[in-house]
C-alpha cells in the first residue's frame, strides 16, 4: 500500500535519494573533515598520526564555545555543499547514462561498460563542481578556522558576502581548476562501484539480482579506498588555493596552480600531497558506505511509497 497517491518520476528518485544520502553522511563524518583541512593547510612536517591527533586536541582544547560547537565549525557549508552535490551528481549521472545508452544505441537491458560510466561519472561530476565551488570555499575556510580568530566567517552568507565584497565573483571559484582534476575521483569510483555490483550480481546468479546492505556498504567502502588514494593530491592542492587570510580586508596576491604544487614539492615532498590521508578515509569511507546505503535505500523506497512499483 503506498503511503502517496500518484507517481514520481525517475529524475526525483535521483534527486531526492542524493540529497537525502548527503545530508545524513556529512552530518555523521563532519569533525574528520575538520581534521582533514586543517591537515592539509599545515606546511610542516609531522607524522601524519601525531598530526591528526595533535590537530584534534588543540580544536577541542582552544576552540569553541563549547566542543561541540568546535567540531561542528562549518556545518552548514558542509550540508549545503554534500546535500546539493551529491543531489545534482545522482540527477546527472543518471541522465548522463541516459545520454550514453542513447548515443550508443543500446537497448534497456544491455550492460554499460568501464568507458561509459566513465563519460557518464565525469559529465556528471564536472557540472556538480562548477556550481558547487562557491560552497566548498567558505566550507574549507571555515573549516581551516577558529571561530574565534579574528576576521573569521561566522556563518556561510556572511563568508558568501565576504569574498563578494574582498574578491569579488572570481574569489568563489578558487579551486576550481583541482577539483576538475578530482572529478577523476568520482569517474573512478563509478567504474569499480558499478563493476563491483555486476559482479557481485553474477555471483548471485542475476544480472537483475538485489543486493544486501552489506553488499552495498563493501563495494563502496572499496571503491572509495581506491579512488580516494588515487586522486587525493588534487584534494590538498584545492584546499591551499582556497585558503585565506582572516584578517585581510584587501585583495592581495595569491600564488596560483602551479606555484602551490612546486611549493608542495619543494617544500614538503610526496608526503605533502598525502597530508590528512588517514582522516580522509577515516571520513570518506563510512561516509561513502552511509551515502549509499542511504541512497540505494531510497531509490528502492520512493516509487514503492509513490505505489510506481
């Protein structure tokens, strides 16, 4: 019996199951986001052990008003950014796959291979990135901050106003170029998410087969761990090139692309370019698990609440 009358349409379904499975992951892995910026802003050289520690222990030793509030510094870009992102990503890829079985002539049933997820998560990723941008920079800069350090954003429209008035439109598209590199990232996770589950249904004997939550949760834990390693260089170069000053009121010069990788060479080596790795999968992993097994769940729900099925 469905809970709603009428139908809703596949483009919703992606929709609203990628908002839903953003905003419920970010919420769960926000403190390790902050661990992992603030990491990837430091140009020291400590462990990467003793430095997310470390990193942890000084937020909730010096930051406030309370440690709560201290780990949760930056909430609201962070659901903006992963609710609308992951939102607009599922619409796109889904439509993005559309777009290739059409040009490619295949029928309903017939199996994408590598090189299609590939177009479909790439078109799908590079879009969610342009429009996405002016969040992830007020998210790392308030999350690269204490909330009681001079000049820092107290919430996202004030940051939003901010760089408008500093920087001008320009400054919401710090970052940009590196997280076009990143959109790799998702390509690469699609095309071992989506050959994990093909596989994982032939085992059971079904292309068409369901799968467990525990399918689920492992083939994406596994395809994040391999594509988070692969790309995460890009991740730390986008944080630098959105870093900024608190307490500047002027525009001043900020080294560009290829100024901050020589300087991350020179200076800090290959380990610089893997700064707050271990947080990220720390975050990343089960965030991903949560986001589809939020996501799946969802796709499977809403028709049947909307009685399509």
């Amino acid at each position: 019996m469905p809970f709603f009358s009428g139908s809703i349409s596949p483009n919703a379904v992606e929709t609203i199951a990628g908002l839903s499975a953003g905003f419920v992951s970010t919420i769960v892995v926000h403190p390790l986001d902050i661990i992992k910026t603030r990491m990837q802003l430091d140009t020291s050289a400590h462990p990467l052990l003793n430095s997310s520690r470390s990193v942890l222990q000084d937020i909730l030793r010096n930051e406030g008003p309370t440690r709560l509030a201290a780990l949760y510094r930056g909430l609201t870009p962070n659901l903006v950014g992963n609710a609308s992102g992951w939102g607009l990503y599922f619409l796109w890829y889904k439509q993005g796959q559309d777009l290739v079985r059409k040009a490619r002539g295949y029928s309903s049933i017939h199996q994408m291979n590598s090189l299609d997820y590939i177009i479909a998560s790439a078109g799908a990723g590079a879009a969610s990135a342009v429009l996405t941008n002016p969040i992830w920079v007020i998210k790392t800069r308030m999350l690269s901050t204490s909330s009681q350090a001079q000049g820092a954003y107290p919430s996202m429209l004030s940051g939003l106003k901010s760089i408008y008035r500093i920087e001008g439109w320009r400054g919401y598209f710090h970052g940009l170029i590196p997280a076009l590199f990143g959109v790799t990232h998702g390509a690469l996770y699609f095309v071992a998410y989506e050959n994990m589950k093909k596989w994982r249904r032939q085992q059971y004997g079904s292309e068409n087969a369901e799968l467990t939550n525990t399918d689920t949760t492992v083939i994406s834990a596994l395809s994040k761990v391999f594509a988070g390693s692969t790309t995460y260089p890009s991740q730390v170069v986008r944080a630098r090139l959105q870093k900024y000053d608190p307490a500047a009121t002027v525009v001043v010069a900020r080294p560009g692309l290829i100024a901050i990788t020589k300087d991350l060479w020179h200076n800090e080596g290959v380990r610089g370019f893997y700064k707050g790795l271990l947080p990220n999968l720390a975050r990343v992993v089960p965030s991903t698990c949560v986001t589809f097994l939020v996501y799946e769940n969802a796709r499977w729900a809403l028709p049947r609440m909307f009685g399509d099925d």
